[in-house]
C-alpha cells in the first residue's frame, strides 16, 4: 500500500493488491471498478454472495471484499460469515443503501471489518479500502 499527496489529492497505488466486489447492481458495480480504476488493483466482481464465497475458496490471492448486504442466492451477512470460514483474515468492507435498524450491528456479528453507506463518497471509499491494504 502506498498513497501519494499530490496537488492535495491523494493517490492510491495498490499495485498487486485484489479486491472483490460483491454486487448485484450493474450501476454500483461500475462506480466501484471505476473508482479502483486509478489504485493499479486488480478488480474481480461477483454478482451474488454465493459467487463471491466461490470466488473467495478458488482465489487466495483477493486481499479485500466489498461486500453489498442484499444480493441474491446468498446474502452479503451469510457470505460474510462463509468467507471468514475460508480465510478469517480477508478484510471485508459491508455495504448497502438500505439502511435498516441493526443492519450494521448485524454486519460486524456476521464479521465484517467495516461499514459503509450509499451513496459511498469516493475519498471515503479509498480511505476505508486503504486502511486494510
């Protein structure tokens, strides 16, 4: 991990570095690929949690998860709690933009190492994904 301060921006080189995306909205998907574009990281993207928990056992090599909590086939809390099965290192990031009552409570008990809330602000995102890699 290396961040760079230039022009009072500070740019993210995750070089090596991989991260999947857990997301079942085309519209999120493509902000987080486009927003990882400028890191160097290599992006995977699974379009349910039972994708991303295969994923997950066929690749040690995914260094974070960004994990959306409503997806279909498997919710991102049950592929939480899979993933941390697998490999109880792998940060996972949870998100959603349908914050309910306990949602985030519920997302830290299935294991999750953070929490964010759409609309994701971009520095926010890199900020977050920074501190685990």
């Amino acid at each position: 991990m290396r961040d760079i301060q230039k022009n009072n921006q500070v740019k993210y080189d995750w070089a090596n570095k991989v991260i999947l995306i857990a997301e079942d909205i085309y519209t999120s998907t493509r902000y987080y690929q486009a927003a990882l574009k400028k890191t160097n990281s290599v992006i995977l993207v699974a379009k349910n949690g039972q994708e991303a928990v295969e994923m997950v056992e066929n690749n040690k090599d995914i260094d974070l998860v960004l994990m959306d909590i409503h997806m279909p086939e498997l919710n991102g809390f049950e592929a939480t709690r899979k993933i941390k099965k697998i490999n109880h290192n792998i940060p996972i990031v949870m998100q959603t933009a349908y914050i309910l009552s306990g949602e985030e409570d519920k997302s830290y008990e299935a294991g999750c190492d953070d929490f964010l809330t759409k609309p994701i602000q971009l520095n926010k995102l890199l900020s977050v994904v920074n501190n685990y890699l």
